[in-house]
C-alpha cells in the first residue's frame, strides 16, 4: 500500500523518483543533481546491498527466501542521505564499500525478489525522506517511480544503450574482464526485471536517455525535468516558480 501523501511534497520534503537498470548513472547522477539542488539522496539499492552483504556474512543462502527473511531480523541498516557524505552501516561496520564487491553484486538479486523484503524496504524508504529534513529527496532504485512513489511529482526513467551501460560499468571495474563484467550486468538486469519493471516508463514517467550524453550533460537533463515538475515559493508574495 502506498502513502497517499508520499512524492507530493506536502507533508513533507519533494520527492523525485528515478528508476533504470544497472549502470545507466542513476547513482552518480541523482547524487550531482541532489547536490546542485540542495536536496537529499536516497540509494535504495544499497538496503537491498546490505541486506544480501548481512545474509553471506551469517553464511545464509541468499537465494533462500527463509533464509534472506531470517537475515532481515536483526538487520540494523542506516543510510546517510547526504550526497557530500554518502555511507552505509549495518549496525557499528560500515560497509559503504564492502556492498559494492562483486559476490554482494551477485548476490542482491536473490535478496530484492523476496515479496516481504520489499514492503519492509519500501516502509523504510518513505520513511527516511519523510525524516531527511531537507526540503526534497531524489530516490533512485528500480521500482520508485511504480510502487515506492508513483505519485511523486517528478517521476523519470534514465536509460542507456545496453553496450553503452556496460562499457561505462567495466571503465569503473578496470581489473575485471570486460565481457565478464558486462555479461554480469545483463544477468542482473534480466533477474531484476522479473520482479519490477525498469525496462519501460510507466504512464506519468519521463525517459532521458544517456546514450548519446556526457555526465554532466545527463545531469542538465535530469535537472530540466526536475525543475518543470517541482513548482516552489520563490517569493515573499507567495508566487510561484520553478526551483
Ligand atoms: N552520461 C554519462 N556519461 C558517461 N559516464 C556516465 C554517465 N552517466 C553515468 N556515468 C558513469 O557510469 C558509471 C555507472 O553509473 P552509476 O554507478 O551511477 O550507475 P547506476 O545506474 O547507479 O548503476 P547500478 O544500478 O549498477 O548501481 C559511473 O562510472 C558513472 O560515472
Ligand atoms: N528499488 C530497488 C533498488 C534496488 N533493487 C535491487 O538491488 C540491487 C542493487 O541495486 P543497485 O542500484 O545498487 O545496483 C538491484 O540489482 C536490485 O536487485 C531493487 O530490487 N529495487
């Protein structure tokens, strides 16, 4: 079930929902325009990260639902939502890097196609923006514009040619073999869209496909989205703009 007032900003900060599929930028994006909009950031796959990092650390079976539901326990997850800080803990360790290695990569998947996990993920989700204390968060994941907030008033998918993500992906893993590092990619996409779609935008959402962009270009881009969508008071008169 979703909060009916979640994404409109008026109980609370302005959400703006990105989904995509793996390596379209939607991390490193989101985090340079929450920056420039002084807003918060909100990494949704990093509780599905820490959760599948907490499972193999208690040796559980992630592609065990009993298992990954047992994991979710004593799972004590916090997240900074400052895009100038960004860190994971699970309880005192902080595993900011750690969930980036690659069994944990393999492994999330497993972890993300357990019904219960998601509404327990998805809570917790609305949860931190509502407390963010800022006056907007940009959440990105797979399912924030369909199900966490698909009444949020900016709702965008970012894309990019498949060869074109995992090229990106394997410039940032260079010890790795690229054909393995792109047939990775792809194995996660292909799981992953068994469960929420990110493939296509859902009516409302707007694509911006980075394909042919630089990052700093794709940035602009999401930013142009972002302010036709998000009216803001930017007067004393009480007459509104755009941010
Ligand atoms: N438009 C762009 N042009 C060039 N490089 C880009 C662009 N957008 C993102 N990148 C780079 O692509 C890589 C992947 O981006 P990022 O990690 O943000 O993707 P992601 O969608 O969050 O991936 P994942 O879902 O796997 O976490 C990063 O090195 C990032 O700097
Ligand atoms: N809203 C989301 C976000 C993520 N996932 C799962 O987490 C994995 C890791 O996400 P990254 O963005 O860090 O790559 C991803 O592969 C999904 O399995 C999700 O299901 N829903």
């Amino acid at each position: 079930m979703t909060d009916p007032s979640a994404g409109t900003g008026i109980d609370g900060p302005v959400l703006v929902a990105i989904d995509g599929p793996a390596g379209s930028g939607k991390s490193s994006v989101s985090k340079q325009a929450a920056r420039r909009l002084g807003f918060g950031y909100l990494d949704t796959g990093a509780a599905y990260r820490a959760l599948a990092w907490n499972a193999l650390e208690r040796g559980l079976d992630t592609s065990d639902a009993v298992a990954v539901i047992e994991a979710a326990g004593d799972f004590d997850f916090a997240i900074s939502l400052d895009p100038d800080t960004y860190w994971v803990r699970v309880g005192a360790v902080d595993v900011t890097e750690a969930i980036r290695e690659p069994r944990v990569t393999e492994a999330v998947s497993g972890v993300a196609r357990v019904a219960a996990i998601r509404t327990s993920a998805n809570a917790l989700f609305r949860a931190l923006v509502a407390g963010s204390g800022r006056p907007g968060v940009i959440v990105e994941g797979r399912d924030i514009t369909t199900v966490v907030a698909p009444d949020a008033p900016v709702r965008i998918l970012l894309t990019a040619a498949p060869e074109v993500r995992a090229a990106r992906r394997s410039a940032e893993l260079t010890t790795q073999d690229a054909a393995a590092v792109a047939a990775a990619l792809h194995r996660r996409d292909a799981s992953d869209s068994t469960v929420v779609d990110f493939l296509t935008a859902a009516p409302g959402v707007t694509v911006v496909d980075s394909t042919a962009l630089d990052f700093e270009q794709t940035v602009d881009a999401v930013l142009d989205v972002i302010r036709a969508g998000i009216p803001v008071q930017t007067s004393q008169t009480g007459a509104s703009d755009v941010l």
